[in-house]
C-alpha cells in the first residue's frame, strides 16, 4: 500500500512537471516568434557588440556605472536617380531639353559654360573674337578652354591632327568635319545624341543636329585629338 501511495505521488509530480515544462516551451515559442527579426544584437570579443541594421557599434565598458559607448558607421548608399536629378543644376536641365538627354548625363560643367558665354555670338568670316568668330576658331577656342589641347587655325589642318572617328563612335569633344565647299571646310564639336555646337554661317554659335538633312548630307568623319598640336597660321575657307 505504501508503494502505491508513493508510486501516486512520483506520478502526479512527473505530470505536473511535464505540464509545466510543455507550457513553458509554449510560452518561450511565442516570445521567439514575437521577437522582430533584426532586434537581436551580436557579441564579440571584447564586449564589442554589432546592432544589425542600426549602423551603430557599441562598446561596453565593464563598468556599470559607465554607460554603453556607441558609435556611428556610415552606411554607403548608391543615390537614387531621383536624389541625382534634385541636385542637379539649371543649366543641366537647359541642355538636356536641346539635346533630348538624360538630365544627369550632362556633367561636363566647363563645356556647357563655355557654350553659354559664346552662344549666339554671330559668324564672321576669319574671325576670332566675340564681335564674330567662325567655325575652325570657335572649336579651336573650346578644345583650348575646356580640354587644354592646341589645335591648328583652320578645319583641314584640325581634320588632318585628328585620328578619325566613325559617327556610331563619337563621344563629348570630338570634332565633326563636314563638306560645305568642297573638301574638308566645316568643323564643330559633338555634345552626344547626335548634337553638335559649331559657329554656323547663318545662326553663329548654335547647337545643330547631325540627323539634319543638310549636316547628314555633308558629314565627313568624326576626330579625335588628345594631344597638344602647335597651330600652323592660315585663314578659314568655309562653311555654312
């Protein structure tokens, strides 16, 4: 009898403990599940402990009156197009529209400033300076400021200094070389998209497109000039 009255009581005890130990697990399971993702922190040596997602690294002291050391890590993100585009400036968005470019393709500040304090300024034959310039002096201008290279006075002489491009190849500060006249006698510089800037006879310093029939029509080649070439003296013979 008092066997079985002790093999009752291990019995209830056992149960009860089982009953318990279940619970408990239950209620550890939904604490877990409950418990955001990222909420969790790492320790390493030296009580140097890592806040996932939070950029922070902290450094625990080891004394409880000290308070926990933390320090920001700077994350590197790629900006958006969208934070590219706000920051971009007028005449970016000025150009773009002529040009039909992406807003943030234009970068090349110096240029386009260049082309706004000449722009309009009217064609004249053998000209040099503001009162009226033509074309092989404009893009001898331009290459000078914005590129630092020297190139010769007159068209054929930069069409001859200058390795030859195919149109599919052009990049921003080639030069375009076109037949107005006969032989090599029109010369312009190329923004992209097919755009150029040149001092036009009829309109002076513009920007002009080489799908015009006109400019498709008397398209020569495209060139290419990296290094300084000292300038020979002749007189332009040109151009529309």
């Amino acid at each position: 009898m008092k066997n079985l009255f002790i093999s009752l009581i291990a019995t209830t005890l056992c149960s009860a403990t089982a009953v318990n130990v279940h619970a408990q697990t239950n209620v550890n399971l939904e604490k877990i599940n409950q418990k955001p993702v990222n909420s969790f922190s790492l320790k390493f040596i030296d009580n140097i402990e890592i806040v996932p997602g939070s950029g922070q690294v902290s450094v625990e002291t080891g004394n409880n009156s000290t308070p926990t050391k933390t320090a920001t890590v700077a994350k590197e993100e790629a900006p958006s197009s969208a934070q590219i585009i706000e920051n971009c400036e007028s005449w970016q968005f000025k150009y773009a529209m002529m040009l039909d470019m992406e807003v943030e393709k234009l970068t090349n500040k110096k240029l386009y400033s260049f082309i706004d304090s000449w722009w309009a300024t009217r064609y004249r034959y053998g000209g040099t300076s503001r009162s009226g310039i033509d074309c092989s002096a404009f893009t001898g201008n331009l290459i000078s400021e914005v590129y630092g290279i020297a190139l010769p006075r007159t068209a054929r002489e930069q069409y001859g200094v200058s390795e030859k491009i195919f149109r599919d190849d052009l990049q921003e500060g080639d030069l375009v070389f076109f037949n107005t006249r006969g032989g090599v006698s029109h010369v312009g510089i190329y923004l992209g998209n097919n755009y150029f800037v040149h001092s036009s006879v009829h309109d002076g310093v513009t920007i002009s497109s080489l799908n015009d029939a006109y400019y498709n029509s008397k398209f020569i080649t495209g060139g290419r000039v990296t290094n300084t070439v000292l300038p020979p003296t002749v007189t332009e013979e040109e151009e529309k």
